[in-house]
C-alpha cells in the first residue's frame, strides 16, 4: 500500500485541542488575574489567531468586559510583528528604504513602495490601497481602488479573507505585476509594545477600530469588550479574565523515540500529535524551549503498510516537512525542529520530546 502524504481525500479531522480557555468571572486586577491563573491553570489567555479568538469568545455566554494576558510596560521597545498569524520578522530579510529609528513620530505601520519594493514606516492611521491574503487557495486579493487605515484593512482581510499580505508573499511574481502601475500600499508588518504574559512572541491583535493602540499613557493591560473586540485599561482596575490550560509539555529529557513514547504513555498521555496548521503553531512554540536541536513529535514510519501515522491512530493529513528530506527507512519515526519544519530522523537517536497531557 503505497501512501502520497500530499492525499488527503481519505482523512476524517478530528478536535484535538493543545489548550482549553477557562472564564473566571471573578473580578481581579490584572496582576492577580494572572496570579490566579498561574496558580490554577497556565497564564492569562494568550490568543494566536482569529480561531483561537472564537474559541475563547464560545467558552463562555453572556460575557463581560475581562482581562486577557496582553500588556505594555512603560519603556518596553517596540518590536516589529507580521500580520499574519505564524509569519516572524526577520530582520536580516527587512527591505528598508528608512525607519524612524528614534520612534518619535510613532510611525508603526509600513507601507510597499512599488518602485524600488521598499519598505517605509507611516502613521497607522493614513489611507491607503492594500493587499490581502487568502490561506484557503494561496492567493493575493489585490484592494487597488479602496483606501483604508492600516487597522481598516488588516480588518477588511480577516473578515473577508485571511489577513494583510505579509513575509514571503511579497516576492510572489503575481504581486509585483498587478502593482506595476501603483505607487505604495499597506503591508502587515507593524511594531507595538505589547507581550503576552507567559512570553509568546504571538503578533496576533483584534483592538478595536479606535486609533492604533500601542500602550501610551497608563492603560497598559488589555481587555476583550462584550464586543468581542479589545481595548485597553488601567492594570489596577478590578475586571473578570480569560485563563488558558495548556495540555502540551516539553520534556527537556534526551530519550530515544521508543523511550519518549513509553515516557509519555506512563505520566501523561501520548506524545503529540499535529492534525493542522493551527496546532502546529501551538507546538512549534513549545519546540523552541527545547535543549536539543529537534523534538520528537508522535509520528512513526511503518515499513509494511510503507506509510506514516501517528501514534493515537490517526491519519496523517497534516504535514510540514522540511526540504531536502532523504527517502525514509525502517525505524525513522517524525522530529520537529526549532523553526517548527518536520525532519526523518532514526529512531535510536536522542531528543526532548513533547507530551500531550
């Protein structure tokens, strides 16, 4: 039984969540919500993206204004973030025609020039043409004859599609010839001061259509609205709060993947498994606190039905292998490395490891 891994006709999804959200609807400061979460859960909500944003919003009916584990301390620099959920800013691939380096005239948005397909900073709230993007079919949406502010537009691509086009997507060939005759639109890079409370680097916003926030004055914790949107406030004010559970562990222990899987099995529950896009974000942040180079993820090679699956049964209709992966052998079982790409590596080698609780 031969098995394409690009042929997921036959797949049947299935929920399997790394994380559950928990409402308290007890009224706390922001320092003793995030206390009480520490204690109790994991951290205050951290959200990655427009799914995890409606997945916290449904666990609970009849919401009020509460605090989630985004905040600004005062002097915190602002650090540049894609738009797009996953996407990191590398500065080494920037393309800068100049940056307002002193950060005086709070120029936290860019703009495209078409001529020279430099980047340039502008106050977020100038209008402009923009290009989204489309992670269901792959493609740029081209918004050429519409002007928005940069908060506008990143809006308009997420309810429409998927968001701003960002990273990568800028060298696509497609881009540079629908935009020949243009002269600069807005791209989903940004930079804030904002970090989550228990340190993920997630770029992922939903504030409302007010101006920019970029924690100015002294409302510097933040907080979903009835809405659904966010907002800011005072850290001191007493509001309910969203905590997340996470059910994924790293295990800083060098074990071969026959040892990490009987590890697993006997103090949690399985070794992880990835089943799409979104929870293989969740798990590529725990891989970069690893202390070896990969991590064993629950994906094994069976030599006689010549396929991979994972360890719970399920199909494989999920992938993110690296390139250049040499034909897999008998005994090779799936490692994720730091950047969160898949890797083939022999069974007997040694790595951490990711639990699933």
């Amino acid at each position: 039984l031969a098995y394409n891994q690009h042929n997921y006709a036959s797949c049947s999804f299935f929920t399997c969540r790394h994380y559950e959200y928990h409402f308290i609807g007890e009224n706390k400061t922001w320092k003793e919500a995030q206390s009480f979460c520490r204690e109790n859960y994991t951290d205050l909500a951290k959200v990655y993206d427009m799914t995890d944003m409606k997945r916290l919003l449904d666990s609970v009916k009849n919401q009020t204004e509460a605090w989630i584990g985004l905040y600004s301390e005062p002097g915190n620099k602002r650090m540049w973030h894609w738009s797009l959920p996953g996407v990191e800013y590398n500065e080494s691939e920037a393309k800068w025609e100049n940056r307002d380096l002193n950060d005086e005239h709070r120029k936290n948005c860019v703009r495209m020039k078409i001529r020279d397909q430099k980047w340039k900073t502008s106050k977020c709230h100038e209008e402009k043409q923009f290009v989204c993007y489309n992670g269901e079919n792959m493609q740029l949406i081209f918004l050429l004859f519409c002007k928005k502010n940069w908060t506008e537009a990143q809006r308009f691509c997420r309810e429409h599609h998927t968001d701003l086009v960002s990273g990568d997507q800028l060298e696509d060939d497609k881009l540079k010839q629908e935009i020949a005759d243009r002269d600069e639109f807005w791209i989903g890079l940004f930079r804030d001061t904002w970090t989550w409370s228990d340190g993920s680097n997630f770029s992922f916003r939903h504030w409302d259509q007010e101006p920019f926030r970029d924690g100015q004055g002294e409302k510097n914790c933040t907080f979903v609205k009835t809405s659904g949107e966010w907002d800011t406030d005072q850290c001191m004010t007493k509001k309910p709060f969203f905590c997340y559970k996470e059910k994924l562990i790293l295990i800083q222990e060098h074990k071969t993947w026959d040892e990490a899987l009987d590890y697993c099995r006997e103090h949690h529950r399985d070794l992880v498994s990835i089943t799409n896009v979104h929870q293989q974000r969740w798990v590529q942040q725990r891989a970069k606190n690893a202390s070896t180079d990969y991590v064993w993820l629950g994906l094994r090679y069976t030599c006689v039905l010549d396929l991979w699956f994972w360890v719970n049964d399920h199909l494989v209709c999920y992938d993110n292998w690296g390139p250049g992966q040499e034909p897999v052998s008998c005994f090779h079982s799936a490692a994720m490395a730091s950047d969160g790409q898949w890797v083939k590596k022999a069974d007997t080698n040694t790595f951490d490891f990711i639990c699933a609780v």
